[in-house]
C-alpha cells in the first residue's frame, strides 16, 4: 500500500495533477516509438545533419540519453524491451531459431510475460503496427502476446511500398491485422501507412477512458531505401564529400550538441569499408544517392511521429501520455542485394540502377560505409556487440520530468523500460502467470532517475551483458569485455574502459589482469544464468 501511494503521488507530480488527495489520478498512457536501424549521429538533436523538427521538439520536451544501450539485432532488442528480461530467456537467444534449444525457440516464451500482456490486467488498451519479428507461426503473433489491436509484418524487413518479399523463404510478404491475414494496401508507404494504423486505433477506444499502450513499430529506415522523392530531395548534393568526411563531421557536431565528451575521437574504421577517394565518379555519385535517400527516409518518419503527437495534442490525450522514442540497434551495414543466398531473388524482382533508386522496384542499402558515418563516433555497427551496434539515442518526454531539454550520460539497457512501464501502471510483475512461473525481471524502473531523485538507473557493481550468433560482451561499471571475433572463444575477449575509451581503442586486458579476470568470471556466471549456448551449430538465420 505504501508502494502505490508513494507512486500515484509522484504521478500528481509528473503529471501537475490538481485533483484532491482522495482522487486517484488517470493512469498515463505509454506511447514506445522504435526507429529500426536509426543510426546513433542522425537526429539533429543528437548533433545530426538531418532535418527532423518534431523529434527535436520531443526531445526539448524530455530528456535525450547518450549512453543507453539496445542490442545488436533487431529480433533481440524487440524480445529484451518488451519482456524487461535477457534475449535468451525471452526466447531469442539467435535472430532466428535453434530448434529443440531452451533459448534459441526463435519466438517469444513462456518464461516471460510481455509488457502488453501486464499492461491489459491494469486497464490498459494496447495496441502495435509494423514490425513483430518474434515469430513467424500464428500462435506467436502479437495477438497472443497481450496486442488488442495490431497490424504488422510478421518478417525482419519488407518492401516499404508493396508485399514483394526480401527473403528466400518468404518471397512474398505476408500481412496480418488483428489475427487475420490481410493485404497491402496498394501504393501505401509503410511509415505512412503504420502511423494511420495507430492513429485509428488509439481514437478507437478514446470515449472509454482507459490509458492506452501503443508500440509504434516502424520499418524505417532500414533497407531497402525508398521513399518519395518530396523527402530525399532536399538533401541531394549534402553528402557528395563521403562517407568518411561525414564521419568527421558528425564527430565534431555531437561534440558540440552535449552528446559526447571533447575528447572522444574517431575509431578506425571497419576493414569491409573502400575509401571514398578509391572510388569512381560513377560509384560516388551512386553512393551519395544513397545517403540523400536514407536521410530522406528519417526526415519522413520524423514526419510520422510528428502526425502522432499532433493526434494526441488534438484529442487532449498529449499530456497524460509518457513517450518512449529508441532505435533498436546500431545503424545497419548489411547490403543482401550482393550477399550469397539472399541475391537471385532481390535480383529478380529488384533493381540497383541508379535512376530507379529509392522506388518500390529498387533494393538499396547504405552499406557499412554509411553505417560508420551513422554511428559515429563508436566503434563499428550493427551486428557487433561494440558500442556502434549497441548505443543507441532515446528520448523519453513527458509531463513533469525533471531537467526538460537535458542531456544525460546515464547508463541504461532496454531491460529497464518494462519495469517502468510497469511501475507507471500500477502493476506488479506476476510470481506465477498462466500456470507458469516467469523468470524474474532483470532491469530496473526508471523512475527514480526521471523524477530527479537520482542520477542513476544501476550502481557499480550491475551487470549487463550481451550474446548473440558468438558476438558477445559484458559491462560492470564502466568495465567493458567484448568479443567480436567469429567463432566465439573465450580468450578473444578484450577489455576496456569506458570511462576514457568510447571508441574501444585500447585494450587492457594486460594492463589491468585481475579486473580482465574479474571480468571473465562475471561472463561465466551471466552465461549460466540467462541460459547462452555455444559454440554455435547451425542455425535459421535472418535480419
């Protein structure tokens, strides 16, 4: 009882409640924005180059963080934040599957109770559109998984325009709307088309009261880019320098916005990565289409999530609602247009020429030439398990934050948004759900730290650790372990210090030998504990 009176207290507060004592005030809603493959330099108030005003805006409303981390993949960062627990316990220890392995279902489990599961027992609506990507099978749909009302592909990544399919085993994408099979509209844009989804359903249920829970899961901007040209053209000509000079510069504006320290620098940059000045006029003008293409794509979900604000504000629904925007990992570096397995059937139906780039038939990725551009100034991107393809931004606004418009370099992991989703609710994580017993919750409420009343979410001594397909590290403090060498072995784990080293420069494992011990042990320990399984066999691998 103490509990909940001390939070609708500091939910009077967060919310400037006037109402009497006796009264207890109106839940908030929880709107969770995730931008997939948005790289850690895009948003101009992180120090980006490209146009995004509403973000801007929210992020002025609330507080930006600089050192939050996500996971490398899309699959497993999705698995972690709505189940407030590790990717292997969730049951997406692999972006795919590993059958008969506890773990590695390739599907969300048992073992966890998902957010919107939770948030439906306190008298929440929950609703999602776009992107599941924690299984395929109808039983594992977002309808099963605590979703009210949803819209979504069931894949890692589709054509923004049409259901032409990226993969070889679903050459067609498949759509599903509350349960039923349904098509693409024609012609429709998926960050467009997703925002009239969420529109309709939050305006659905409006008259009842209830809070909702609406997880706004784009597609954009990862690959294929495209996007209408009314986006994209206002950037042609901004990156004909390259991809390494935007590096540079991007380095120097997130110095200048407050996103990092002025003395970080520039790791070296990824070996899969031809220098710009290698290339031929042909391949650079190509190139640079790429990067005006994809900063278009941002600059139209920004324009999304403008729409959705503008919807809540116009419904008076704004200033109860508690919004959430994260990428789900470092920017992407794949191209499957020229990767084994994936190109005789982009090749069939798609096109890289130069004039169709960024239409429904043309198949462009920005490659991890623009991926180091994207997630400067850390190492590498997605995929690894380097603070490229783990730091991610995060705005998180609402009414009655404390320090509106601040910067912080607190560390947090998407493991602790459930928890304070929860907290935010009023709703206790279950000892025992549907006959089961869930495994407990490993993050931690913000709620504390968002309030001011203190500056940390985790203390010194918490671990956080990361496994995926071998790419592995582990955090205590600013202590770092990671491994990025394929296959996994131990022994390959080098040491930093986060504190100094940002970029993951300097190895000290020799150094610093009884903390690289300490380390080690620790990755033995969190191993055990969240179930990882290795060496690898084979396994279904997918975005």
């Amino acid at each position: 009882m103490k509990r909940l009176l001390l939070l609708l207290s500091f939910w009077c507060l967060l919310l400037s409640c006037a109402a009497p004592k006796e009264e207890i005030p109106h839940k908030p809603n929880i709107l969770l924005i995730v931008a997939d493959d948005l790289g850690y330099a895009d948003l101009g108030s992180y120090g980006g180059d490209i146009d995004t005003p509403n973000l801007d805006q929210l992020a002025t409303e609330g507080i930006r963080f600089s050192r939050f981390h996500a996971a490398p993949y899309c699959a497993v960062s999705r698995a972690m934040f709505l189940s407030g627990n590790d990717n292997h316990i969730a049951g997406m220890g692999i972006q795919g599957r590993r059958q008969g392995v506890p773990g590695y279902e390739g599907h969300l489990t048992d073992r966890i109770v998902t957010v919107p599961e939770l948030l439906q027992t306190a008298g929440y609506h929950t609703y999602m559109a776009g992107k599941w990507h924690l299984g395929r099978e109808p039983e594992h749909h977002p309808g099963e998984k605590g979703f009210e009302k949803y819209f979504m592909t069931p894949e890692g990544g589709a054509n923004h325009y049409n259901n032409l399919g990226l993969f070889p085993y679903a050459q067609i994408s498949k759509y599903f709307e509350n349960g039923e099979e349904v098509e693409w509209p024609d012609g429709a844009y998926s960050t467009d088309f997703y925002t009239d989804k969420l529109i309709e359903y939050i305006d659905s249920n409006l008259e009842d009261g209830k809070p909702f829970f609406t997880y706004a899961a784009y597609t954009s901007p990862h690959w294929p880019l495209q996007v209408n040209e009314k986006f994209w053209k206002k950037y042609e000509g901004r990156y004909d320098e390259g991809y390494e000079a935007l590096r540079v510069k991007r380095l120097e504006s997130l110095k200048e916005a407050g996103m990092i320290p002025d003395n970080a620098i520039l790791p070296e940059m990824n070996s899969r990565v031809k220098p710009w000045d290698e290339l031929s006029p042909e391949e650079q003008r190509k190139e640079a289409r790429k990067m005006e293409l994809y900063a278009g794509m941002v600059d139209n979900l920004d324009f999304n999530v403008g729409r959705l604000l503008d919807f809540l504000k116009e419904k008076g629904e704004y200033e109860n609602t508690i919004i959430v925007f994260m990428a789900d990992n470092g920017a992407a570096a794949e191209d499957f247009y020229y990767r084994l397995g994936f190109m005789t059937l982009l090749q069939k139906y798609f096109t890289d020429e130069y004039e169709e780039m960024g239409k429904a038939n043309s198949f462009i990725s920005y490659g991890p030439q623009w991926a180091e551009a994207g997630s400067s100034p850390f190492r590498y991107f997605k995929s690894y398990a380097t603070e490229g393809g783990m730091n991610v931004p995060i705005i998180i606004a609402g009414q009655g934050l404390e320090n509106k418009g601040e910067i912080k370099d607190t560390f947090f992991t998407l493991m602790d948004l459930a928890p304070t989703f929860y907290e935010l609710a009023g709703v206790k994580y279950p000892e025992e759900w549907k006959g089961k017993q869930p495994k407990p919750l490993l993050g931690k409420s913000l709620i504390p730290m968002l309030s001011g009343t203190t500056n940390d979410v985790h203390d010194a001594n918490y671990v956080f650790g990361m496994e995926h397909a071998g790419q592995a590290m582990l955090r205590k403090g600013n202590w770092k372990i990671l491994n990025h060498i394929r296959p996994f072995d131990k022994s390959n784990f080098e040491l930093f210090d986060l504190s100094t080293d940002l970029a993951e420069q300097n190895d000290l494992r020799e150094e610093f030998p009884e903390k690289y011990q300490e380390m080690l042990l620790e990755w033995e320990k969190w191993s055990k504990q969240v179930g990882v399984v290795l060496p690898l066999p084979n396994s279904s691998q997918e975005d």
